[in-house]
C-alpha cells in the first residue's frame, strides 16, 4: 500500500456505519455490523497481497490459476476491541493466523503496560494486520506496533473503524511505514480521548459492558 490513510467510503460500509454510532442501536446488531464493515475493510486492506501461480485441472483443461503468494498472513487483535473485528476479518481471511495484544494504562504514568502478547511465528516473514476499531489517541495502537516489530514484523497494516486525526498523526510519527485502513476519520478526540462525534466505547458496545 502507497497511501498512509485509506478511507473505506463503499455506500455500504457508511452507511452500515451510521447504524453503529447511533445511540439506540442494540448490542447485537453492534456486532452484526461491526463483522460486516470488517469483511469490507479486510478486502480493502488485503487489495494489493502478492500472487503467484499455480497449475490446477478445471473439469475442461489445465490452466495457470491466481493464487495467493507467501506464508499465511498474520492477524493480530489489540484487546479486547480488536476482537470484534478480528471475527469479521477472519471469515474472509479463515487461514490467517492470529495473535493477541494486550495493554492497559497505568494511571499515574499514563503510559500503555503489556499484560499479554501471543502472536504467531515467523511475523518477519507474514503481512501482519494489526486490528483495533478505534484509532483514538494512539498511544496503544503505536505501543502494539513497537512490540510488534520488537518481535521481528517488518511489513505491518493498521485496520480500524474509526480514526481521529491525532490518533493518525500519532502512528504517522512513530510508524510512518504502517498503512492505516479505516471506514472514517471522525473530527476530533474530546477532553477524555473519545473520538468525536464517534460511537462511544467500542469495547462496551461490542461486548455488553458498561
Ligand atoms: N476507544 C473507544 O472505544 N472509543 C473512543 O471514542 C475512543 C477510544
């Protein structure tokens, strides 16, 4: 990918995207529209992967088929929002392999603390697809991506829902190489990090909780 931000602008993924911020909208159709924005914003992200060709019988001849080039791509999810898209990305990604991120925010240094971080092997030689719906601040979404090439991942993609300009500002700095693909860059953080106008807590909307 050339561009550091794609905006996903389908008919479909915005307008799917509506229902999600709206207030009312119940957990459960939440969800359904998050795992169907998801499979968009993966066919977006996933437009440019490599190919190769393989030789395969059709019921009429052979034939030098597309396929797919490389060891099977990696996806990881920034818990526990990332987790909602993952679900999405997976249906349409079923052999990626997956991985787990998760940080909190020590109060007093306010910086992102890892309390745990499994993601599969050989991540210098995959495509890593690092999922969290809302690119906010930044700070976790940048501190999952340290840990990330830490472990040996060269060419990373971010894949969110909603962006907020510091939050790209914020990965544009520290990781200039990370593509970001997103359904909208919302107009700004509030005073509590909250993407405005947004749709709330992503996690709590997704999962239930409050
Ligand atoms: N995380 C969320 O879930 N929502 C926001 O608006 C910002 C961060």
């Amino acid at each position: 990918m050339t561009q550091h931000l794609t905006i996903v602008d389908h008919p479909l993924v915005q307008h799917k995207l509506t229902l999600m911020r709206e207030r009312d909208t119940s957990t459960a159709v939440f969800r359904q529209l998050l795992r169907e924005i998801s499979q968009f914003l993966a066919y977006e992200v996933t437009r440019d992967l490599p190919m190769t060709k393989r030789t395969i019988d059709t019921p009429l001849q052979e034939m030098e088929a597309p396929v797919l080039a490389g060891k099977k791509l990696a996806l990881i999810s920034i818990l526990r929002a990332g987790n909602g898209l993952l679900d999405g990305v997976l249906e349409l990604i079923p052999s990626a392999r997956v991985g787990f991120v998760g940080l909190y925010r020590d109060e007093e240094t306010l910086e992102p603390v890892q309390y745990y971080f499994k993601v599969p092997e050989s991540l210098e030689d995959r495509l890593v697809i690092a999922v969290d719906p809302m690119l906010a601040t930044g700070n976790s979404s940048v501190a999952a991506i340290d840990l990330l090439k830490k472990s040996g991942a060269k060419n990373i993609r971010f894949l969110c829902l909603l962006a907020s300009p510091e939050g790209v500002a914020r990965m544009k700095e520290a990781h200039p190489d990370v593509p970001i693909v997103t359904a909208s860059l919302d107009s700004h953080l509030n005073e509590k990090g909250y993407i405005v106008p947004g749709l709330g807590d992503a996690g709590d909307r997704m999962f239930g909780t409050k």
